[in-house]
C-alpha cells in the first residue's frame, strides 16, 4: 500500500471518529495539511497574512460541514476544494487582479533550503523571486493547476476532485499553464 492510500485511509478514520463525536481527531487533519493549506493559499493570493487567513477558514468551514463530506472522495482533495473556492472568491471580492509582490516576507514563507554556499543560496532566491514574479502574470486557472501539480505535487486524479475537471482537462489546463509559465519566465528573466 502506497503512502497516499495509506493517508487517505487514515484521514477518512479521523473524520469517522470526528463524526462519531471525538472532535478532537479533526486537530491531526489540520497538523497534517496546515501547511500545504497555507503554501497553496499563499500561491494563489500572494499575501502572508490573507493566505493564513484563508486557510484557518477553509478549515473552519471543513469542521462545519464534515458531516457532508462524501468518503467515496480523498479528505485532502475536499479540503483543498473548499480552499480553492475561497480564495478564488477572496480575489473576486476584494476587485482585485492578484498582484504578487515577491517580497522577501513571501519568500521566506517558502520552504527553506538546505544549501550552505552563498552564492548559490543567492541564485536558489533568484530563481524564486523570477518564480513568483511570473505566476503573479498568469490568470487564476493557469496559476492553480501549476501550484497544485508542481508545488502541492498532486497528482491528475486528486487535481480533478479539486477542481471537479475531467482528466483529460487537467492535463491540457497544466500544458498550457505550463507553455504560460514559460513565456512568463522568459520576460521575467530577461
């Protein structure tokens, strides 16, 4: 049994036993995927604080409605709906077109890296910034397929439930997402 099954079973006997009325099991859902949560949210909206925000909802709005929640689909893939749909609202609602401001502060919200040189460190936050700079260019649609595929690293079947999609478009979205992200990169590097 592979580790995803292996969570997904385990995520679904937590909900179960929420359910059953130990609500203290719904807390290792939230330890599980806090961060995913956050770095997703983080991704879409650009902003620290709106991105915590958005994710403490979605998991808000995840307790209120477990009882909802149909097992024949993955926790994580609904949990990640509820949070795709608010941020894509908060956007919406704030009138604003997502700017991305590749501030340090943002940056340093990413995953550290493990490398010591100097130089290399430089470039690792290069690299990063051109990153952010170019997603901040791509629409909403583009922008979401490239996070949940490269930096949620999930896979086609979970990126439908997600964005309730068939298959087969999730893999055209993330082609042309991705010949968007490289154009993008292109004028950011120049």
């Amino acid at each position: 049994m592979n580790t995803g099954n292996v969570m997904e079973t385990e995520d679904k006997e937590l909900v179960k036993e929420c359910l059953g009325g130990n609500l203290r099991k719904f807390r290792a859902l939230v330890e599980r995927y806090k961060k995913p949560m956050y770095f997703y949210a983080l991704g879409m909206v650009g902003n620290p604080e709106d991105a915590y925000d958005l994710s403490q909802e979605a998991f808000i709005r995840a307790y209120r409605s477990l009882n909802r929640f149909d097992s024949k689909f993955q926790f994580k893939s609904w949990l990640f709906a509820i949070l795709s749909n608010l941020c894509k609202n908060a956007l919406r609602s704030a009138g604003i077109r997502q700017k991305y401001i590749a501030s340090d502060k943002a940056l340093e919200s990413a995953p550290a890296s493990t490398e010591t040189n100097p130089e290399k460190i430089y470039v690792s936050k290069k690299i990063k910034e051109a990153v952010w700079d170019a997603l901040a260019t791509l629409d909403e649609e583009a922008r979401e397929i490239i996070i949940l595929k490269h930096f949620q690293d999930m896979p086609y079947k979970d990126i439908a439930e997600i964005l309730d999609i068939p298959l087969g478009s999730v893999m055209s979205r993330l082609h042309y997402a991705r010949l968007k992200l490289k154009k993008a990169l292109a004028g950011v590097m120049e």
